[in-house]
C-alpha cells in the first residue's frame, strides 16, 4: 500500500483558498457534497436513541450524524430566519442569486420537471393545490387552495377546491386541469418522469396508456369542476400522503400541442403558465428570469414588486454579498470561512433538519428491460460484494467534510437520512462510512484480491484486472479535492485502480444521461441523492419498476421488503415501523448502495431582507418560509454593503 494522502491534500488546501461548490440537481441529481443548497424546519425533538438491533460484529455502525448537526449549529450560531424589525417597503425588487455551477433550469412545467434547480423558479410561480401538514398529511384548512379526503373501504381520494382561484393569465383553475395532468402522464407518447408506481395504481390509467379505453376511469370530475375523486387498486396510509400527483396543469394552455411535443415545447420552459404570486416576464434558459407581481394571484398581491433571479457562480458568494449584488443566495460551505462568516451586511441561515435528501454511493448492478418494464440484475455482479464494502470503507467522509467544507458536511447517520421519519430510524446498523481502511484492505486480502509481482493495484482472484470506473459530478475547487481524495485512497491506499468515466468529472447537465445509458454502461459506481418526502416508500430510487432504480438492482428480498409498503398492514402503527426498520436492514445488507454525507445548507441573506425564513412552515402560507415568496419583503430602497 502507498502512503495516505489525506496530508498531502491537507498541506495543499493551505496554500489556497477553497472556492465554491458542486451542482444543484434534483431528485436523483445532486451531489452528495453539493456545497450550494439552502434548507428548511429544525425538529421538536432531540435525537432518537439507537434501536433495538445489534449492530453487525464485522463493521461499525456510522458516526452519529444526528448530533454532529446539532453540533455544527450551535458552534456556528446559524438561525432559521432574519432578524429585520424595519418597517416594510411597499414594493421593491429583490436580487435573487441561486449559486450552481452549471444549472439545469430549462423545463418549468411541473408534469415534466426534473430537477431540484427547476423548482428554484416554481416557488415563485406556482402555488400547489395541496401542502403538506406537520404529520406529513394534506392541510385541510381555509389556508389551503384545496383539501383532500380519504375513503379507505373505497380505497378513494377525493380532491375539493376550497377558493375560486385563476391562472395568471386570469383564466380558471379548476380541477379539470389536474384531471388532464393525469391523461398527459399517462398519454403513450409522455416523455417526462412521471409516470411511475404512484401513479400506475390508480385505477383504468394503464388501460388508457395501452389504448384500451378512451378516458381514466379511476379519475371521476365532479359537473362544476371542483372535486376530483381518485380511486386506487391499492392505499395504505402513505397512499394518502401525496402518493399521488397533486399539480394541475392549464388545458386552454396545452390546447392543439401533442403530448409528444410538450416536453420540448415553449409553453414547458419559458412561456409557462402558473398560478403562483409572480410571473415570468423575461428569461435566458439557465441564466436568469425575470419575474412580476401576479395581479390574479388567489391570495392578493405580493408585497414584492419584481424578482431578478440569476445564476451565479457559487465562487463569487462572498464577493457578490459583501458588495450587496444580491439579497438572498445560497452559500457555499467550502467559504464559510471566520472572514466570510462575519461580514456586516448579511446574515446565515440554515436548518439541515428539513432536508429531504439523502445522498449515496451507488453501484450499477443489472440493466433496464425496456420490454418488461422494469430492473434485470445481472447473474453476476461486476463488482463483487467485498469490493463494494471496501470501496465505501475507503470513503473519508468526516474527514473531507472537515477540511473542505468547515465541517458543514458530515458523515450519512442512516438509510432514512434525514430526520423526516426520526422515530423510525435505527441508528445501529451499519452504514459502512466509517472510514477505515485497515477493515478496507483486509476484506479485499480475505477475498483473494491481491497485488501480483510489483503490480501497482489489486487483481481480481482469477488474476484479472480489476478496473472500476467512477461517475461523480464537477463542482468547486473545494468538491473537486474532496473528489481526489476519494481517488486517491481508492488508487494508493486501498490498491484498487479506480478510473473516472471517460477520465474526468461529468457536468451535471449530462450526468443523468451517461447514468441512464440503457446498456453496455461502462459506469460501476455513482454518486447521487435521493429525496424523500411524505411517503417514505422509496419508490423514486429503489422500486423495481422505475427507471430511476439507476443502480439497476433488484431481488426477492429486496421486493418482498419493497411490498411491504404497499400492504394493507401499513394501517397499524406497529407494522410500519417494522416496515421501514425492516427496509433500512434490507439496504444495509445487500451491500449495492451505501449512504454517505449529509450537509448543512446555508442562505445567506442581505440585512434588508424581511419576512424570510428557511423554517418549515408545514404549509401555513401566511407565515415567513422558504416557498411563501408573496410575503417576502424589503426594508431599504438599496441592498447593504458590508464594512
């Protein structure tokens, strides 16, 4: 073995400046150490205990990430909100400024949205008909535009519009356009990524995508156009919690335009029609848009006149804020240095216990049968199950996020990262990113993959070379060196030659499209995040039937483990604790995706920004919040600089 060179990138990063941070995808985008995000809601509780079950003889359980979080809060005095008490402009324009370095923001229509960067613009131009409560649930009150209720023997959800709201273009909303959502997901010639387990299971829409019937027969309209009932083959309660597609697209603005086209269509990217308080006035697809006040929005006018929205490069944060450029921006961890943390002008605020996102080293295990519709493992694994463990063992998780990021990212604490399922969590199992390249090596040893003569890396026990090809995304400096140093503990100090696909890192526009090669893939491993929401059945990333299964795997325990959440047992409180408990032992076993770091977003935000807040406001859209921009406000004519 060669010497660590975790020293080495330490005695470098002193000679320099770390700058700025990876991409911002979305659902199955993001990089595990994107250094960009902004986040939501601290929890009522403290951390859970550990679980019940004994934690595996072989390999530790990782660190404890609940309370490392906990910690880097109170060590860096991040807050939820701004602290402005200044009486309130009437109007004004607010500088937004998202730092990616390179954004996906080309497709705004919700139906054929891909990436988290998109829904950056939907809060300022969609409002949905349903938000989500506290307990994970629709809100069914007067704030909400719509309620929502369950008929469990009837296995039926039935969708009430609560206000009379319109467009911005000043036509109706009415549930005729969630209703027409459904027949374009479901349409044969839909080429966006909706049309997944969810929204299979409601009744007649496979017979309506195959042709067999003219209409959905589990969508039932009522005559005034207000209430939607959706009748599923099977519910359990997640069913209930936004299993289902809840985002009505405009039928007048789709009129004439064939499914086949829409995706690719004006109407999908810059002409997009949405009901929330601003509207798109001006835009450069990727670069900036230009939004105004929604006279027709339901619940009045913004207090805002206009947002200036823009793409910036993550390393310009410090710069552009200190110099009063933008208001609002969300901060790279890598520059959250004692100099940048203390300017005068802005404030921090972060909450990582919002987070929805989970992030991965994924391995590619099978292909996609295009014909079956679903997942085919192959017989036999490129990567054996030893070289998988070693190859995440090698992984120095807390010492990265500690060097590059300020220790704004830590080591993953469980498969059901972050906290929105806490009570479920078991924090015993092993995560296998504990850094420990002794444990490493000798697995590899154990297994017969050894160094033959003066061979600079393993070969495989037939003699073969081992060869694995890595995929990970481009970023800052600081993303980049944590990226080497993952190389180069896989290259020198574990002896495995581990090659970046086609010899670089890949740009986050095109990321998905080499992990989506259906194919002769030449990618073994992956990073990547994984979103979770109110339903913690993780279909998005994990069922056998979605294309976004991307490490292609699948078998009969993890189906039968995957099923369980489909099952009418889920209704008791017991079963689905044993569910999601039985779901994280399942991952944690099959030894095909393993979790890795979790980070603490940062915004940062100009002193005369007012009713701002990175707090989860559980769908109470008259209170300061992340998505409640209508409320969003100015105290000053002019940004601050600093001192």
């Amino acid at each position: 073995m060669k010497k660590n060179k975790l020293f080495l990138l330490v005695t470098l990063l002193a000679a320099f400046v770390l700058v700025l941070a990876a991409c911002n995808g979305g659902n199955e985008t993001d990089d595990p150490t994107d250094d960009t995000g902004g986040v939501t809601n601290l929890p009522s509780t403290d951390p859970t205990e550990p679980g019940d079950t004994e934690p595996s003889d072989d390999v530790p359980a990782g660190p404890d990430s609940f309370q490392a979080l906990y910690d880097a809060l109170a060590a860096n005095n991040l807050t939820l909100a701004t602290q402005n008490d200044a009486p309130i402009l009437d109007g004004g324009t607010l500088r937004f400024a998202l730092g990616a370095v390179s954004a996906n923001i080309s497709v705004l229509e919700p139906t054929f949205s891909r990436w988290t960067t998109e829904l950056d613009i939907r809060q300022f131009t969609h409002e949905e008909l349903l938000v989500v409560g506290e307990d994970f649930f629709p809100r069914n009150d007067a704030n909400s535009l719509a309620s929502a209720s369950f008929d469990r023997e009837a296995r039926t959800l039935t969708i009430t519009k609560n206000h009379e709201s319109t467009w911005a273009d000043g036509e109706p909303l009415t549930l005729d356009d969630l209703l027409f959502a459904y027949e374009v997901i479901a349409h044969p010639d839909y080429t966006g990524p909706r049309f997944d387990a969810n929204v299979r299971n409601v009744v007649g829409i496979l017979d309506y995508h195959n042709g067999d019937a003219d209409h959905i027969a589990g969508l039932t309209l009522s005559d005034d156009q207000m209430e939607l009932t959706i009748e599923f083959y099977e519910v359990n309660p997640y069913t209930f919690a936004f299993a289902f597609w809840s985002s009505p697209m405009p039928r007048h603005h789709w009129e004439g335009i064939a499914v086949a086209d829409m995706e690719a269509h004006p109407n999908a990217r810059y002409n997009v029609l949405g009901n929330g308080p601003f509207i798109i006035v001006g835009s450069v697809p990727n670069e900036s848009y230009h939004f105004a006040r929604n006279e027709n929005f339901w619940r009045g006018p913004a207090i805002l006149d206009e947002v200036i929205f823009e793409v910036v490069e993550p390393m310009q944060a410090p710069e552009v804020m200190r110099a009063g450029m933008y208001d609002v921006m969300n901060f790279p961890q890598s520059l959250f240095t004692a100099e940048n943390r203390g300017l005068s002008n802005i404030s921090f605020l972060a909450n990582p216990f919002a987070s929805t996102a989970s992030w991965w080293l994924g391995f590619r295990m099978g292909d996609w049968d295009d014909d079956a519709g679903r997942v085919a493992p192959w017989a036999e694994p490129r990567l054996s199950q030893e070289v998988r463990t070693a190859l995440a063992l090698s992984m120095d998780h807390a010492g990265a996020g500690y060097h590059f990021f300020n220790g704004l990212v830590v080591p993953s604490g469980s498969v059901y990262w972050p906290l929105n399922r806490i009570n479920y969590i078991d924090r015993t199992l092993p995560t296998y990113n504990s850094f420990d390249l002794e444990r490493a090596n000798q697995i590899l040893d154990d297994a017969g993959y050894l160094f033959i003569g003066d061979d600079e890396f393993r070969s495989r026990p037939d003699g073969s070379p081992l060869v694995v090809v890595y995929a990970a995304q481009t970023g800052s400096v600081a993303n980049e060196n944590n990226r080497q140093l993952e190389l180069d503990n896989w290259r020198y100090d574990l002896g495995v030659d581990v090659r970046l696909y086609q010899d670089r890192l890949v740009s986050s526009d095109v990321f998905w499209d080499a992990i989506e090669l259906h194919t002769s893939n030449e990618i073994d491993m992956f990073t990547f995040g994984v979103g979770f929401g109110a339903n913690p059945t993780p279909t998005w990333c994990c069922s056998p039937i979605s294309f976004n299964n991307h490490i292609r795997f699948t078998s009969p325990e993890w189906e039968a483990a995957f099923d369980r959440f489909t099952s009418e047992e889920m209704w008791d409180e017991s079963f689905r604790a044993e569910t999601i408990q039985h779901w994280q032992e399942t991952v944690s076993a099959s030894y095909v995706m393993f979790p890795t770091t979790t980070a603490i977003g940062l915004t940062a935000v100009n002193n005369r920004v007012t009713n701002f807040s990175v707090e989860n406001t559980f769908g109470d859209m008259n209170r300061p919040g992340n998505w409640n921009t209508w409320l969003w406000a100015l105290t000053a004519e002019d940004t601050y600089v600093a001192d």
